[in-house]
C-alpha cells in the first residue's frame, strides 16, 4: 500500500487527491454533490481517481455532514436529561445578541433546537467539588427515559448534570442505565463530550453532538462498507475542525469535533504551505460554490478557539478561527426592492448556475463570471461540461439587469462588487480588528472559485501578494493530506495561581499527558512520532474569557504569569497586576504522518517562449471596460514565467483572472505568485 486518499464534500462539489508516497504524483478529481445521499458522491469522485482502494493506506475525509444537519435542522428528534429545575438552562442561554444582530429594534431568537416539552429534569445533585450532594434517583431518571422514548420518539438523548465535568459518575450511571433499557436510543454526556465548567456552553455542545450522532454514525458506517467492499483495508480519518484528524471510528460518538470538518483541511494546508515556502502572515481565502471562508496564518500559527457557535448555539470544541460568508460561486443573485442581494441561497449541485442547464433559473456568480467573459464555455471542468452563455445572460436579464436598468456588464459587476463587499468585510473582522496589518501579509486563494475571485480581494485589500496554488480548487482535500492524527484532553481547574502548588499543577497535565500518550500508541505510533503539547487556559480574575499559555519549559508558578501576562500584553496591548486565574489544563497529543512534498517544476528553457493559447474580452475590474486578455494553459506554465495583465489563466478545474495593474510570476512550486501596485 503505498497511496494516500482525502475527499472534501462542499455543498456544490467533491474533491477528491490521492497521493503515492513511491513516485510523489498527485492526481485529482472533481465531481459533482449528491445532497440526497452524500456517500454517493464520494464514491464517484473516488472511481474517477481510477485507483485500486486496496493500494490506499490512509483515507482522510472532510465532511459538513454535521454542520448542514444543525443548519438545516434535519437531526433526529432529541431529548436532554439533566438536574431537576434546570430544564431551561439550554434555552435561557446568556441572553447574549449576536454582534451581526446587535442594533436591529426587532429581533427574534432562531426558534430553539429542543423544545421545552423534550426536556426533563432528575432528582440528584453534585457540588462545584464535584461531591455528592444528592444521589442520583435512578427511578426519576427511569421515568424520564420511558416518557422520552416510549411517549414521545426520541431517538437520541443528551445528558447534561450540573458539575460532571469534575466528578462523571452521575452521567455515567445515567448512560448506563438507559443503554440497558433502550440499546437502540443514541446516548451523549456532557462528561464524554466537554470536560469543562460552564454549564449552559456544555449542554449545547451535548445537544448537538446528540442531534447529529446518529445520521453521522449512519454516514461513515455506510462509507466504511462501501469502500471495505472495494477492497480498502487502510486507516479511515476525519479531520477535526480544530485541525489534524482522529480515526472515523472514533468520530463516530463525538461527531461534534467535526462540524466544521471540511473547512478546517484548507487552513492545515495554509499551514503546511506557510512552512514549506517560508511565508509566516497568510490571509487564506476559500471560496466554494456555496460559501467562503476566511482565515488568518499568523508567524505560522493558525488562530484557533474553543469557544464556537453555530447557529447561536455555543460549541465548547476546538475549532480554527474561520470567518464564513455566506456567499461563493453558486451564490444566487436578484434584485429586491430595488437594492442587489447576493447569497445566502446558492444554487448548489442541484439545480446548480442557470449556465450549468440543469434547471437553474436564478442567476449566480458563476453565471456573472461567464457573462463578463472570465470563464471559458468550452473548457469547464477540462471541457467535460459546456455552460451555455445565453442562458445565463437571459437570467441576468431578467433578475437583475431589467429590475435595476442596468445593462449585462453593470449587472455582473454589480454582483462582483457585493460579494467582494461582503469577502473584504469579513476579513478585515479577523485581521485590522484583531490589530492586524493585511499589507504585511500574502493573501492565498483557493477553492472553486478561489483563483477567478481571490485576486479581486487581494486587489482590494493591499495584501503583498495573490497566491494561487497548485490544485488550488481541490487544496483542502491537499491540506488534509497534510494532516496529523490530534487528540484533545482537557480538565477545568478554576483556581488562583495562588492558591495552586505547581507540583499539583504538574501531575495535573502529566496525568492528561498519559491519557494522550496512550490513545496515540493504542493507534499505532511510536515515541518517536508522538508530540505533546501543554496548556494552561488563564484569565485575570473577573475576566470572563481566557488566553492559552504554553506551559512548556515552566518550572514554576511565576514564570508561568509572568508568560500569561506576555501574551496578554501581546494580544491586547496591556497586562494588569490583578490575580491569575487558572481556568483549564489542556493536553494536544498528535501522531505524526508522513506527508507529500510539493513539488518542484521544471523551469523554461530561454529559448523556448510561453505559450499563449490566444486572447478574449472580459471585464476588467482596473480599466473598468470590456478588454482583451491573454489566455494561457496552467499546465504548459514552467517556474520564472512572467505574465503581465490582464490575462487568464485556465486549467482542468479552475480559472485564475488577474488585471491589467496586476502582473504574474510562476514559482519554483508551479504557484501562481500574483504582484499588485500598492496603493
């Protein structure tokens, strides 16, 4: 077995890479979503690789399975079990408003993922120690199980008690028994799930992992037969949505840890990418058909968080920093009371761009970029597909240039500018407000539409440069190549550092450390490919949130405030004399793979001239007018080749357009280094 496998599911398209560890070779794939049964697509996409499964040792998947089951609340009916008169904790929340919703004079709640009637209350308390105040009545707990189950049809459970994550034993009874009564109901607990204090934070994530556990544990049991069938017998993973991977069979009862699976593959390749070309500040930008996201590499470290939500609804799970618009190719676009909205609705797979013929009628970006002239109808997806030109401009037409009395060109631009609008907004939120500087940064496009749109957003913001990697429409399924095998162990503390002893502290996080050590040698890595990483989450006392400190290298207490204070001063300018508070020790345990090279391509020889393949108007968003652009063949490009604008450059599965005040360098890497004047 000498091949690596990673498929990424969007919303509009599978992407699929397989890599052979003897010869180097990449070959990609690209197909179609199958919404209706997802694992179908996948299998497709797969069969267009042409390879023999039995020939793959690792399979790494990324998925929004999870995240599109909570966004389109389509999870199975779910009850929660927790502490008598506590019921409404998951609905009361915090009362917070969502920044995006903070000044609207009216404003509704999304309607609550677990009815009031579905949540059931038990006899049977804990202490903040984590003691025993009260035993657990296991006849309530009984009664509540029966009238969930058998009364009302729930299929999943979340048990959420008040202080389990310092002492589980109640949530782990409560399991317990209702798996012997019902061993046919999904069963989730806090304690497995989030062992962290916060109650309201850790009901919501055990909620989520309960509504989605079942369709998730039917999906990759499902995928796992289907290719078992065609002869694999390698390691199956699914990344995480705070980076690296963990095997499918452990995803399976904490599918949570992978809501935002698919995204995450394209920041582990930013990352890796970061590395392997010396380039620490990257903005990376990945538009898809139905959504773009945003993320920011900073001196080679991604942000990452573990404190999320997803629909209003908080995530205690790591998670990457990644700022989504609900925009990308498949965006729809009309006129509305005489203003031009662009997205959320996507035309997805089905019916997908009006230019696709496949019963769209909405007009999409896709359908503006054909229309402008960026795309070539005779050459999408290798020239597998013809878009039809007319059609899109007779939707155009109809939903935005008759409405606003705009002509084609204006109409398409228009599109262009509320989606660059929306993109530019977004990543100023993650980068000049974070105090971040985006000239001092490389701006990396990828995705779908990443090559034909990202140089726009550089364009806009000043970056230093547009970079359009190889396989830039399938770099997430390439990031997740990249990936390592990363396990998560957490314990709250919320102690002063005063009150600790650091030799408490140190067999604390030694004891995390052994847990991490053992799951990854149980998966089959040896000393040598393990790295442990420490953490402490500290706060200033009365401070609500945290900063996560490296405890590396600290032998005492002192050093490790005065480390928290460095990073607090870095992160926000200041530091205080105030008492330190440690909030959670954490353990990051990762088993190291072996990953591909990018490879080098040849460079052109001086007496062999860049090939043009020919011309063709398009818009350009410099001059502002219908002009000629050379049009070159990404795959005849060599290293040192000079391109000046505007012009376009086309491949199998993607389009790269830069303009006329941008110019175009291939580098040793075959990356499409884009330079533009800074204003």
């Amino acid at each position: 077995m000498a091949k690596r496998l990673a498929v990424d599911i969007g919303g509009t398209f599978v992407d699929a890479i397989v890599y052979d560890t003897l010869s180097g070779d990449l070959r990609l794939e690209k197909d179609f979503t199958t919404p209706e049964n997802a694992s179908e697509g996948v299998l497709s996409t797969i069969g267009r690789l042409s390879i023999e499964l039995s020939d793959v040792e690792t399979f790494v998947h990324g998925t929004t399975l999870g995240l599109n089951t909570v966004l389109e609340r389509k999870g199975v009916s779910t009850g929660i079990i927790t502490n008598l008169g506590f019921e409404d904790v998951f609905e009361t929340g915090r009362y917070h408003r969502p920044r995006e919703k903070m000044y609207k004079l009216v404003y509704d709640d999304p309607p609550v993922l677990i009815a009031k009637r579905y949540r059931l209350g038990v006899p049977g308390r804990l202490n903040a120690s984590g003691e025993e105040i009260t035993p657990l009545d296991e006849v309530a707990l009984r009664k509540a199980a029966k009238k969930l189950v058998e009364d009302m049809d729930r299929e999943s459970l979340a048990i959420c008690f008040l202080h389990s994550y310092r002492n589980p034993a109640h949530e782990v009874l409560a399991k317990k028994i209702i798996e012997e009564t019902y061993p046919d109901v999904s069963v989730s607990i806090s304690s497995d799930i989030v062992r962290e204090y916060r109650e309201y934070e850790r009901t919501s994530t055990t909620v989520v992992n309960a509504y989605v556990k079942p369709i998730f544990q039917e999906y990759i049991s499902g995928l796992e037969r289907n290719i078992e069938k065609s002869g694999f017998i390698g390691e199956f993973y699914i990344t995480r949505s705070g980076g690296g991977a963990l095997k499918a069979i452990n995803s399976v009862d904490a599918p949570v840890n992978t809501i935002f699976s698919g995204p995450a593959g394209g920041l582990i390749g930013t990352v890796a990418l970061s590395k392997l070309t010396d380039r620490p500040n990257i903005i990376a930008v990945d538009m898809g058909g139905t959504s773009t996201d945003a993320c920011v590499v900073h001196n080679g470290q991604p942000a990452l968080k573990y404190e999320s939500s997803l629909e209003s609804l908080p995530l205690m799970i790591p998670t990457y920093d990644i700022s989504t618009i609900g925009a990308g190719g498949g965006s729809l676009a009309r006129a509305e009371d005489g203003l031009l909205r662009v997205g959320p609705q996507s035309a997805g797979a089905i019916p997908g761009p009006v230019c696709y013929e496949k019963g769209g009628t909405q007009p999409s970006l896709t359908d503006a970029a054909l229309a402008m002239g960026h795309l070539n109808p005779d050459n999408f997806l290798g020239g597998e597909m013809r878009l039809e030109v007319s059609k899109a401009e007779e939707a155009l037409r109809k939903y935005v240039s008759e409405p606003l009395s705009l002509d084609i060109i204006s109409a398409c631009r228009g599109i262009y500018d509320v989606l660059l609008a929306k993109t530019v907004s977004a990543i100023r939120e993650i980068t000049v407000e974070a105090g971040l500087d985006p000239r001092e940064f490389s701006m990396l496009g990828f995705g779908g539409g990443g090559g034909m749109f990202v140089p726009l957003v550089g364009r806009e913001m000043g970056t230093k440069e547009i970079i359009i990697p190889q396989a830039s429409s399938v770099f997430s399924a390439w990031g997740m190549l990249m990936t390592d095998i990363v396990q998560e162990y957490a314990q709250t503390v919320l102690l002063l550092l005063d009150d600790i002893e650091m030799v408490d502290l140190t067999s604390a996080i030694n004891e995390l450390a052994i847990s991490a050590t053992s799951d990854l040698s149980k998966g089959g890595f040896s000393q040598n490919s393990q790295l442990i990483e420490h953490f402490a989450e500290l706060r200033y006392f009365g401070q609500e949130h945290t900063l996560e400190v490296s405890v590396d290298g600290i032998s005492s207490l002192d050093e490790l405030r005065k480390r928290f204070n460095e990073v607090h001063f870095h992160r926000y300018g200041h530091s205080m004399n105030d008492p330190v508070q440690l909030v959670n020790i954490r353990v990051r345990g990762t088993g190291v793979e072996s990953k591909p090279n990018l490879n080098k391509i040849p460079s052109r020889p001086s007496v062999k001239p860049i090939a043009q393949l020919g011309t063709r108007t398009a818009y350009c968003f410099a001059s502002g007018r219908l002009v000629e652009f050379a049009i070159y063949d990404r795959e005849a490009l060599m290293a040192g080749d000079n391109l000046p604008g505007p012009a376009i450059i086309e491949e199998m599965t993607a389009t790269t357009v830069f303009y006329s005040d941008q110019k175009a360098e291939v580098d040793e890497y075959g990356q499409i280094i884009i330079a533009q004047e800074m204003r």
